[in-house]
C-alpha cells in the first residue's frame, strides 16, 4: 500500500486505531500491570510503548527530526485511567503532526533511530503494523488470562466457516 494521500492515510489509520481501543477495552483494570513472566511488557507497557513509539519516534521521523523515544516506564503514567488519558493523549499529538503532511513531504526521506533512510509513507506504513504487532500481543496476553476478546472484524474464525461454502472435498 502506497500513501499518496495524507487524509486518505489518517482515516485509515484512525479504523486501525479504533479496533486497537476495542481490545483494550477487554483488560480488566486490576491486569494492567499484569506480566507473562518477569522482564516482559505488562499491558500498561504495550500501550505506553505505542503512545511514545508513535509520538517520540515515527511522528518526530517524519517531520524529519530525530527519535526522542523516553520508553515506556510507568513514569509516563500509572494507573489504567492515567495510562488511557496518556495513550489518547500521545495519539491526539501524533494526529495533529501526520496531518500537516503534504503529498510532498511523503515522499521525502527520513531517518529511522537504526540510521537507516527510508520514505516517510513507508515509515507511516510501518508504525500501522507496528500497532498492529503490538495490538495482537494484547490479543495472546488476554487469552493466556482466560479472558474473551471480540472478533477483529465482526465474525470469528468458527463463524466465517459456518457461513462459508467448503472449497474442499
């Protein structure tokens, strides 16, 4: 997918955005802090990683300006209200930049923390599976809790089969 198009981009973007909502909404407040094993990301980390991923490093990058990723410690905010505010908050900020961009700014080359030059569509192409990867991470943490998800799309696997004509046999 090739982002000519900064509007275009952004309502997509936003769709993404809204089905990522949709699963948090699923972790229970007491499981915010909540790790699969010492070391690893607990939820509140995923989604303080995702408000300053995108707004200290992909919407910095594409103004062309270096990444000031702080990380995603609980110094950022704690508590599930405050991590919620926090994460609207970073994407309310990234939003207002990526929507300044002009058909000729994506086409410009930025510079990613690693050194590497890429162009800015493609960066914005890559903060979406970006989100995505770490959205699915919420997905398998909840399952390994026990705990129900709605289906991405509407209909789950089981369903999509149920409705669908076998193409085998």
């Amino acid at each position: 997918m090739e982002i000519t198009n900064t509007r275009e981009f952004l309502d997509y973007y936003e769709k993404v955005r809204q089905r990522t909502l949709k699963v948090i909404a699923c972790i229970p407040p007491e499981k915010f802090d909540w790790r699969y094993a010492e070391g690893k990301f607990s939820f509140a980390d995923v989604i303080r990683h995702l408000a300053t991923i995108e707004r200290y490093m992909y919407a910095e990058n594409v103004q062309l300006k270096p990444s000031r990723y702080p990380g995603h410690g609980k110094d950022l905010s704690d508590r599930p209200e405050n991590v919620l505010a926090f994460f609207n908050h970073m994407h309310k900020e990234s939003m207002e930049i990526f929507g300044r961009l002009s058909a000729d700014d994506l086409q410009k080359k930025c510079i990613t923390p690693g050194g590497t030059p890429i162009t800015v569509w493609k960066w914005l192409r890559a903060m979406v599976e970006h989100e995505v990867h770490h959205r699915s991470q919420i997905y398998v943490y909840l399952g390994m809790l026990g705990i129900s998800t709605p289906p991405l799309y509407g209909l789950t696997s089981e369903e999509v089969k149920e409705r669908s004509q076998t193409a085998i046999g």
